[in-house]
C-alpha cells in the first residue's frame, strides 16, 4: 500500500489504462486465433463433404452412364456383347475403388 501511496492519482489511473490496453490487446489475439481455428475447421468440413459428394457422384455416373448407356448399346446392336461385358466390368471396378 505506501508504494501506491507515493503514487499520484494520474500515474496510478495511467498504470490501470495500460493494463486495461494489454488485457484488450491479449482478449483480440484469443479472438483472432479462434476465428482461425474455427475457419480451418469450416474448410477441412467443406473438403470432406465435398470429397463425399464426388465420391457419390462418380459412382452414380459410372451406374448410370456406363451400365445403363452399356445395356443400351448392347441391346440395340450398337456395340458387341464382348465389348458390353467389358464396359460393365470397367465401370464394377471403378465403382469399387470409389467406394473403399
């Protein structure tokens, strides 16, 4: 108490606005680093469902476009049915590696 006693009033109150200043400046640094923190948590969750949703996607083409379109061409003589057994098993393999 007598070291704050020596103390004028204006030094004392220029001491408290100084700590006030680092407590602020310590408060917006915790902030900033939250709000960075919590945006590489939003990008990597867009990534991932992104990912997912490519992942759907190639599967569904490879049903739709290269069974359906395959059953098509085979059905109406576009092309052999060698050649259909094969599109099949190209679109089945990469329908598998798709969904490991």
């Amino acid at each position: 108490m007598r070291a704050l006693a020596g103390l004028s009033i204006r030094r004392q109150l220029l001491g408290l606005f100084g700590l006030l200043l680092i407590a602020s400046f310590v408060v917006l640094l915790l902030d900033e680093w939250e709000r960075r923190n919590n945006a590489d948590a939003l990008r990597q969750l867009k990534e991932q469902s992104l990912d997912s949703l490519r992942l759907i996607k190639s599967v569904s083409d490879a049903y739709g476009l290269d069974y359906i379109s395959t059953t098509f061409r085979v059905r109406n003589y576009l092309i052999s049915w060698d050649d259909g057994v094969q599109a099949v098993d190209t679109a089945s393999a990469h329908i598998h590696v798709d969904w490991q």
